[in-house]
C-alpha cells in the first residue's frame, strides 16, 4: 500500500511542512484542508471536554485528512500539555475505525529531531543525515522569510491605496514556495517579493492606530482558529505587530524569554509556562511605548493565558491602554466576534482621536 503523509494543518506553515516531508520522504503528503467549522466540530465530537481547543483541531485536521486517503499521521510540537496529547490523539482516531501508521516525534514535551530524522529513514531507507539536515536549512530558511515578509504585510496592509494588492502578492509568494527546488531559490524569491511589497502603494499616516496581538501560539498563528481576527484589524486601518510566529518559536524564544522576563520582574518573576510570559512581557513594553491597544487571543481551557490574564489588567490599568480578550472554542460565532472587533475599533479611535 502507498504510503500517504499528512499532519495537524497550521496557518500558512502548511507549505512548509509539505516542502519538508516530501522532499526527504519522497512519500505523498497531502495537507489537511484549512481549518474550518466543521474542523472543530468533528475534533469536538470525538474529544474529552476538558481538553484545549488545539487538540480538537489537530483530531478534525487528522479525520480530514485521513478521508482525504492519509495513511501515515505524524504529530510534533509540545511546549504545554499540548506535548502529550499525541497518545490520545491516536487511541480516539483508531477507535473510530481508521486504519494508519502514528508518528508521535515529540521527546520530553519538544519535538524531537533524532525522532524525526527515524521516522524519515523509516519511509524512505535512501535518505540519510545530510539530506535530511540539507532539506531542514531549508525549511527555516522558508519559515524565516516567510514571518519577515508576514511582518511587513501586518505594519502596512491597512494602507493601500488599491485594496487586495497585498492579499494577491502574499497568496503568489506562498505559492512559489512549492516550487523551490533549493535554498538558492528560496533565497532569491524572498528579496525578488520583497522588493515588489515595497512597490505597492501606501498611504500611511506618520501616527497609525497601533495594536499589539498577543496571547497562545495556535490562535495566533492559524488564523482560520481565530476567525481571522487579525486579518481584520489591519483591514481597519490598524499597524498591527505579533511576536509569535514560527521563527520566534524555533529560533528566537530561548534569547527572547529571560531577559522579557527580567524586564517585566515588576510583573512576573518567574516563566508562567507556554507563551504566557511572553504575552505578559510582551503588553508591558507595548503599553510602555504607547500602543492605542492590546488584544489576547487563546483557545478555551489554555491554562498558562489564564494566568497571564489575571496580570494583563493591571499593566491595563497602569498604562490607560485597552486590552480586548478572546477566548475561542467550538461554541464561537463570527458575527459575535465582528461586533466586539468593531466596538474596540471605534474605542481605540475615540481615544487616539477625541
């Protein structure tokens, strides 16, 4: 039988994963469709109620894909106890009658690379050390420039003078990745649409309404779990800045976390766990630089924002600046979330403006 690969679908990084997989496997992969209601609803169905929401998407990601013909389903990540949810992820999916292989590439609640690098030589005996290791710069290179250019895009989207050019170029620059067959392209690429982001057309006031998004990696990073919250900020007219994505996550953190930490000890003393220092850190040096606003976002029952959450309203409260929360599960609505987007707008404005 055919071996077919697929994962939890996570934002644009699907592209990434895709890239990787196939190119050291030289397996079919196929990615599970974008995350949408039904996603959740069937991940919903099947999960314990206690559980965070990110598992009942990655399980509504898994049934997907496996009717789509995926055979072979691998999980990665950790950080939480999001790291020790692979287990029960496979015991539910093969009490539902799926037949497939599981590959659980999470060691010490991080993702293992000697695990991963196994599972690679199990699906494909002809690849060895440097191609695995070759086509893994590669993967970052891609995750990198993919976050410098999303960047971009959040500081300056809400000001083009011709609306949907940004959204065009970025569906265009995801897409090219599919056909980078080396790290020279990947390279090229990037500078080739980063010069063409630059030639499209702003106008953007010297003072912008300013927002920063923090909170849970899952609900930052796949924007289809969080009704495209950010997406619609920008659209606002709003200079957004998130500092989770990927390449703080894989690269960044470990500089990043202390010495917020250590800045922020008026506040917390100690890691709170997941991204919830983070978050804490970074609303303290938003709001100490004059931010019109801050917006949290997490998935229901994420235990670490919960107790970042009992500390945002204080700096909240310090600094004068706003802060709107979202807590999102499988009962969530858009329109409701569109309301409460819409009151913060006309707050933030109100104050910036009055």
């Amino acid at each position: 039988m055919e071996k077919v690969i697929s994962f939890p679908h996570l934002g644009i990084y699907h592209i990434v994963f895709n890239y990787f997989l196939s190119n050291v496997t030289k397996r079919r992969v196929i990615s599970p469709p974008p995350t949408t209601k039904r996603t959740i609803e069937l991940g919903s169905k099947y999960s314990p109620d206690f559980v965070c929401v990110p598992f009942k998407y990655n399980l509504g990601n898994y049934i997907e894909a496996l009717e789509k013909g995926a055979n072979v389903l691998i999980q990665g990540g950790g950080g939480c106890r999001y790291g020790y949810y692979a287990e029960l992820e496979e015991e539910i999916l093969k009490s539902l009658g799926y037949e497939f292989d599981f590959y659980n590439l999470i060691s010490d609640n991080h993702i293992s690379l000697k695990k991963g690098y196994s599972f690679c030589k199990k699906l494909n005996r002809k690849t060895n050390v440097f191609k695995c290791s070759y086509y893994l710069i590669n993967s970052l290179f891609m995750i990198i420039f993919i976050d410098k250019i999303e960047k971009y895009i959040r500081k300056n989207m809400g000001f083009e003078v011709n609306k949907g050019r940004f959204e065009k170029l970025e569906k265009e620059y995801l897409s090219s990745f599919k056909n980078s067959d080396g790290i020279f392209k990947i390279v090229f690429n990037y500078f080739k649409y980063k010069s063409r982001f630059k030639k499209i057309k702003i106008d953007k006031p010297s003072n912008p309404l300013k927002v920063t998004i923090i909170g849970e990696l899952y609900s930052l990073i796949d924007a289809n779990t969080s009704y495209n919250t950010e997406r619609k900020l920008i659209k606002m007219g709003i200079e957004v800045t998130r500092l989770t994505d990927l390449t703080y996550l894989l690269i960044t953190k470990r500089f990043f976390l202390k010495r917020a930490i250590r800045k922020s000890k008026k506040y917390i003393k100690y890691n709170l766990g997941a991204d919830a220092s983070a978050s804490v850190a970074l609303a303290y040096q938003s709001a100490s630089c004059g931010c019109d606003g801050i917006v949290h976002m997490k998935s229901f029952g994420c235990t670490p924002e919960i107790s970042a959450m009992s500390i945002l309203p204080r700096i909240s409260e310090e600094y004068n600046v706003p802060i709107m929360y979202f807590s999102f599960d499988a009962e969530d609505n858009e329109v409701g979330v569109d309301t409460r987007i819409e009151a913060f707008y006309d707050m933030i404005v109100r104050r910036k403006y009055k």
